[in-house]
C-alpha cells in the first residue's frame, strides 16, 4: 500500500483507479489509511494485524482529515489493548457514534434526537464505564428508569440499541447488552385533536410568550407542518412576496420537496421570526444552531396555557380535522401536510410542486377565516 503525508491538498489529488480500489497510509500514522475506488469515492480507514483486516471510519469529506485521524487514534490504542477496541468507555464510545455514524446516515433532525437520547438516559450511568462490562441488566435498568413517559421510554431504548448495535459492527464488544431484548412498549396511535377552545387558549398563550417558542406553536397551528421541519425554517425558504414556503427535501421526513402557501397570520408571525437572520429560530447564543430546550420552552408554555396532555404534533392532527370540518378536500390537505399521495413518474413529482396551488391558497384562507372565527367567539 503506498504512502501519503496525509493534507487536504494531498488527498483531493489522489486519483481514482481504473479498476478496484486502491488503499494509501497516512506516512506520519501507520494503520490509518484512505480507501480510493474506481468512482472516485474516498472512505477513511484503519488497516491493522498480519491479516491487514480492516476499520470503516467514514466517508471523505463527510469525516475531515482531522476527525478521521482522531477516530483512527482511538481504534488503533483499542486495538493495541487488546486486539479489539476492548477497553473503549462510553463517553468515548458516544463521541466516535455521533461523528461516524449519526453525522453521516442521519438527518440533522434524527442525529439530534438520538443524541439528545443518549446523553440524557444513558452518558450521566454509562459515561466512565467500559463497553464490554456493560450487561443487560445495566440497559433494562435505565430503560426502565423512563417508563412512566412510554413514548421516551421507547425512544431511548431505540437510541441504546443503534449505539451497542454500532459498537459491535465496530468490534469494539463482541456481543450488545441489547440483544434479545424487545422494545419496553409499543407506540400507541395519538387521536388527540385540540378543541374550538383549547385551540384559542393555545394561540393566545402563543402570541403572549412571542418569539421564539411561542412563534413557533403559532406556525404549528397555522401551517401544519412539523415541529423540525418550523424549527429549522430559513429566510431562503420563504417567498413573503408569494406567501409561499419550499421546505427542502433534506428537511422533510418524507424526503421530498414541499412547496405550501401561507396565510395573512402566519405571514405576520414569520415576518417577526425573519427579524432575527437567516435561521429563523437558531439556538440561544447562537446563530448556526436551531432551536433546542423543546421540553423546557413547553412545560412552561403549558403552565401558562393551562391544557393538559397534548403534544405539539396534535396541532398537526388539528390542522387536518379543522380542514375536514371547513369542507377542504382531502387530498388538498394532504398535500398541505406533505403526505404522500399515490405513486408520481420524476415528471410528475416535478409538476406536482406546485399542482393544487391555488386550491392550496384556497384551503389557506378558508383555514384562517375558521381560527379568526374561533378566536372571536372565544374572547366573548
């Protein structure tokens, strides 16, 4: 295998082969390498033992140089342990999951809340524990520490799973202390819809508590979209000329583009959202980040509200049946909140961006017209 010092410069010159893969060895690392295939795609590596057999860090420029040289560091001192990556603790187990596995085959959305998972159910028990004395006991027991809420209890054990699943993969423990196990509970189908007065008190409360959470509980209810999909929102993805928003398909859990109009309320509260730069709801301090501290900014908003036991996706299944009851057709809003809708040629995917439109803009303003009645009535 030849050898290369190991620069940004150095490695964007490296060429694919004709035929096969070929393999180049940081010269200032031995063991840590670059993987080239015939298409040109670069995947870092770490070849080790008479045998060569070989590590998957990632893809290049997914993992940069540096990152990849950290992880081949930390495999390689695992492996000089014990020949197997035995000896690896939690945290450090964790920080290599999120940079090779979450950053590179999760959307944003999904890498978040799996993080979010792991650190708050299983780093603050598992953080200086090694992998391999890790038992099944251990995992049961912090899942079980969540039961009262079924739903994350469900959820953290998904994230304990993928983490333990990866670290096998990885040879880092020869068996996961999840194997076995089924999930503790079964997500039961939510039918929570707000009613005429829930639906007031929710939007009042909003418009009192302003930016940026309550701005987005208002964008919830008025457009019906998702809460990752409101909280991520960016200047470039609105038309205020047009009132139209285009999500992108990296955004949308369906994984398509999805173009919606928007009505005179909601223009107002994105108007205001717009005021604070090009991410519209970016984490505090920040202004790359979006917006996080969903449970807190809630069980605040829900003191103040006064409603118990609703989440903000009801406002999802509020939006359907309120355009049920205002005579929307169905298929008009289904296509407001992106569902899928019979199976589409790449033509008609292209033209079906913008087909229904101004049926759309109609259901809109109808939709709109319902809440301002809705809200009169309650303030009498």
């Amino acid at each position: 295998m030849p050898k290369v010092h190991f620069t940004d410069i150095a490695i964007k010159a490296l060429r694919a082969p004709e035929k096969g893969q070929i393999t180049y060895l940081d010269a200032s690392l031995p063991a840590f390498g670059l993987r080239v295939s015939q298409g040109g795609t670069k995947t870092w590596t770490v070849v080790h033992g008479e045998n060569r057999k070989r590590i998957t860090i990632g893809r290049y420029p997914v993992i940069a140089l540096q990152q990849a040289r950290v992880e081949a560091k930390r495999l390689l001192a695992g492996i000089t342990l014990n020949g197997h990556g035995v000896g690896m603790r939690f945290e450090e187990a964790l920080s290599s999951f999120l940079a090779t596995h979450c950053a590179v085959k999760n959307k944003p959305g999904t890498a978040k809340e799996t993080e979010r998972l792991l650190r708050k159910h299983f780093l603050p028990s598992l953080k200086n524990r090694r992998l391999e004395d890790i038992s099944t006991q251990d995992f049961t027991s912090i899942v079980d520490r969540a039961l009262d809420t079924p739903s994350e209890a469900q959820h953290a054990f998904t994230a304990g799973r993928t983490i333990f699943r990866w670290a096998v993969r990885r040879r880092y423990i020869k068996h996961s202390p999840a194997d076995g196990l089924v999930t503790p509970s079964k997500s039961v189908a939510r039918d929570r819809v707000l009613s005429d007065d829930e639906i007031s008190r929710v939007y009042l409360t909003a418009q009192r508590r302003g930016y940026p959470f309550g701005t987005i509980v208002e964008l919830l209810l008025l457009t019906g979209q998702r809460r990752s999909e409101i909280g991520s929102m960016r200047q470039a993805y609105i038309d205020h000329g047009a009132k139209l928003i285009t999500l992108p398909a990296s955004l949308t859990k369906n994984g398509r583009e999805h173009t919606f109009p928007f009505g005179d309320l909601a223009a107002r509260a994105l108007r205001e959202a717009s005021a604070n730069g090009e991410l519209l709801f970016a984490a505090r301090g920040t202004t790359d980040r979006t917006f996080c501290g969903w449970s807190k900014a809630k069980l605040a908003f829900d003191r103040e509200c006064g409603i118990d036991h609703w989440t903000l996706h009801d406002l999802r299944r509020t939006f359907s049946t309120v355009h049920a009851r205002i005579g929307t057709p169905p298929h008009i809003t289904e296509r407001m909140l992106n569902h899928q809708v019979g199976t589409l040629t790449a033509v008609a995917k292209i033209y079906n961006r913008y087909s229904y439109l101004e049926e759309m803009r109609e259901a809109m303003f109808n939709y709109e017209q319902e809440l301002t009645r809705i809200f009169s009535l309650q303030r009498t």
